[in-house]
C-alpha cells in the first residue's frame, strides 16, 4: 500500500499585510511594506524601533471573549483567528468528520514572551512577594496554541507544537503531511504563530546584530539581495492551513487549492547562527523535498525563499538554489516575501506557505520589494522578481525556511 496523498482544503491568516488570507494575498500582489513603528513599548534604548505588526488587531472582533484575553497570550490568539478562518474556509462539517483522526500541529519559535516578560518585570517591580499569575504558564508555553484550537473544536487527534527556530512551522506541516500520508489522521489544522515584537526579542536581536536598524528608512528596511541589506525585520502574526487526505477531501467535494507533494529537513551542523558559506543545508534540504515529493528540479516553478535580507543569509542561499538546480536556477522565479511581511520567526513558513499557493492558485508570482542596489556577490540573471509581481503559470512551487541552530526545511506544494 502506498503513501495516501495530501491537499490543502483550508486556509487563514493574520499578519502584516492582513486580517485574513484575501487581504494578504492582494497586499503581496500589491507589493505592500508592513513595516511600522513600534509603538507597544518605548523603544528609545533600542537600536531597532521599527517591525511589522499586527495593526489594530481586537481580539474581540473574532469571539475572544474578555474573559479569555487574561488567559491567552497574543501569539495564540493570533493562531486561534487563523485556525478559525482555515475552518470555515475548508467547508468542513467537524460533526461528519472522525474527530480522534483529526488534529493540530503548530510551530513557534519563542511562544508566549510577552506574557512571561510582563510576569517577570511585574514581580520584580512588585518586592519579594510572589504575584504571578496563575495563567502565566498556560499563556507562556508554545504548545497551547494547538492545545487551545484542538479543545475548540474538539479535534481529538495528534497535537502539539514543533519549536525549531524559524524552521518551526514548516517543520509543523512536514509532520502533519507525514503523520495523514502514513494513516495516522485523516485532517490536521496545520502552520504556525509569533508575537515576538517585545523588548526582549527585539533587545535580543539587535544584540546578536540580527535586526536592521535602519529606522530612517524602516519602511523598506527589509530588502533582501540588496546590497544595503543590514538584517531582518521582525515580523508577527500567524498562517493555518487545513492538510487533508485527498480521498477523505474529495468525498466531501472540497475545494483543494493544492496538494502538499513532500517536505524536507536538514541540518547545516555548521554555526548556530550562521548560514554555511555555500548553502550545503539549504541545497540538501531541497533535494530531500524534491525527492519526498517525486519531483525532479527541473518541474519546479517557483521558489519562496527564506530570504531574510541578512548579508550572509542572502547569498549562501542563491548559492543553494545554483548548486540543486544548475541551469534550470535561470528558469526558475524566486522571491522572498519577508520584503514584505517581515520575519515570522516561527511562523515564517506558513505565511510563505500561504504564498506558494496562491502563486500556484493565481498565477501571480509575488514580488521581492525594495531593491535598489546590486550585490557584486548575487547573481541577477537569476530571476529574483525584484519591486513587482509577475504573472507566471505555476505548477509546483517550493517554500524554504532556515532557522538558527542550522534547522532547515523545505515543503513542496503541487497543482493539481
């Protein structure tokens, strides 16, 4: 018996450029920033002042009831939207449905750090006795996002949260591919959520010279490949998406948007912070997903690169890219989202995810903006899809995702 097949039934979002997948996808054909000040705390003793943010988001205009908002730190609450609008959008009936072969897997990097940062500074402000909430580890640990999802709509299934650093969420919907290819579920709600944007995180990575501190110009800070690249902008918010058995789905007569045709993880086993110089890891891990997938190099369309407008980050993986794909580089479209949407730490691969299908879904490659400069050490005759969206048929796209420790992942999505 062979591996069942996975599609995409379901999907939903909250980020930067969007409260939902339709106002996201139109904002990457658009080509929007959304970069912004940071306005949650002061940040005058930061070398970075800037992000994107998650504007004008209420809680509360989704059914978070004020209750709940004390027990729930933001990035879960991001998750809990996200997951609600994957399940409307699958058109699923969860009381048709088996709900012990149905699921949650989610990535975060740094899960609730703002709830344990507003805890530990409260306390320290508060003497010597102990005033901690008592919903101050609930709110902190990763894992209760899915926890929280899985209890709303009673999916008894696998559930937990996959925590690698930036590969976190890809490496989230390489094992709900797995977990249904195998037989294990027959649907997991799947991606992952951040809400990093906090004086630790971003005091963290100033310190590690991670962040751009181009606050003059914070709107197009990040604007990877470009030689005036100086770091990543962070980035907050999260993607679901429905994985779903492609028989189970077509019973039912779903919509699928795509099929998830085979993921991909290495190691770099290199730095913990730094890329390896030549992209030995990103070019294996692409392999690896090509392979899972049955998909030569040669098929591939489209590549959401992880593309983090870091100086090393950049060209070790365009180097990647060359050394997997040959000649056939040339013929690919790439671009990095994150010019756009910032860095999702965690949740980067399911936003980029979100990405790949629509430019299957739309035709509609979306662009890399803020170019302005060329890097003697990148290769343009690659087609980067530099300040604007292009249209392209695209049958099979790839999403790269690199986190710190040298985690690396990479999921194939496929038209069906």
């Amino acid at each position: 018996m062979g591996l069942r097949r996975v599609a995409v039934t379901g999907l939903g979002t909250v980020n930067p450029l969007g409260k939902n997948v339709q106002e996201y996808f139109s904002s990457l054909d658009e080509g929007k920033s959304g970069a912004s000040l940071i306005t949650a705390f002061d940040t005058s003793r930061f070398k970075t002042r800037f992000a994107c943010t998650v504007n004008d988001f209420n809680p509360s205009d989704y059914g978070i009831e004020r209750k709940e908002l004390r027990r729930i730190d933001r990035f879960a609450q991001f998750a809990m939207v996200a997951a609600d609008q994957a399940v409307t959008d699958s058109g699923l009936d969860l009381g048709k449905i088996d709900l012990d072969r149905a699921g949650v897997i989610l990535g975060s990097g740094i899960g609730g750090i703002q709830s344990l940062t507003d805890e530990i500074m409260g306390y320290c402000s508060g003497g010597c006795i102990p005033r901690f909430s008592p919903f101050l580890i609930t709110k902190m640990i990763s894992d209760m996002a899915p926890g929280l999802i899985s209890i709303k709509y009673g999916l008894a299934g696998p559930n937990y949260t996959t925590t690698s650093a930036c590969a976190s969420s890809s490496h989230a919907m390489g094992d709900a591919l797995n977990l249904i290819r195998l037989g294990k579920a027959d649907v997991i709600l799947t991606g992952g959520a951040e809400a990093p944007v906090s004086e630790p995180a971003i005091g963290g990575f100033d310190s590690s010279k991670a962040l751009s501190t181009n606050n003059d110009e914070y709107m197009t800070a990040s604007r990877p490949f470009d030689a005036t690249r100086d770091g990543f902008v962070m980035g907050e918010g999260a993607a679901v998406l429905v994985f779903e058995e492609m028989e189970h789905a077509l019973r039912r007569g779903a919509r699928i948007y795509a099929e998830v045709a085979g993921a991909g993880m290495s190691a770099d086993a290199y730095h913990i912070t730094a890329p390896h110089p030549e992209g030995r890891g990103a070019s294996r891990v692409m392999q690896l997903a090509l392979e899972d997938a049955g998909i030569s190099p040669e098929e591939v369309d489209y590549i959401n690169v992880h593309g983090t407008s870091t100086p090393l980050g950049d060209v070790a993986e365009l180097r990647a890219v060359k050394a997997l794909f040959g000649e056939h580089a040339y013929r690919l479209s790439i671009s990095s989202t994150k010019s756009m949407h910032g860095h999702l730490l965690g949740a980067a691969g399911a936003v980029e995810a979100l990405a790949c299908i629509h430019a299957i879904c739309s035709s509609v490659v979306p662009p890399t903006i803020n170019f302005r400069h060329e890097d003697p050490e990148i290769d343009y005759r690659l087609d980067l899809t530099l300040n604007q969206a292009r249209r392209r048929d695209i049958r099979v796209a790839i999403s790269n995702t690199f986190g710190f420790g040298g985690h690396n992942s990479c999921v194939v999505f496929r038209a069906l």
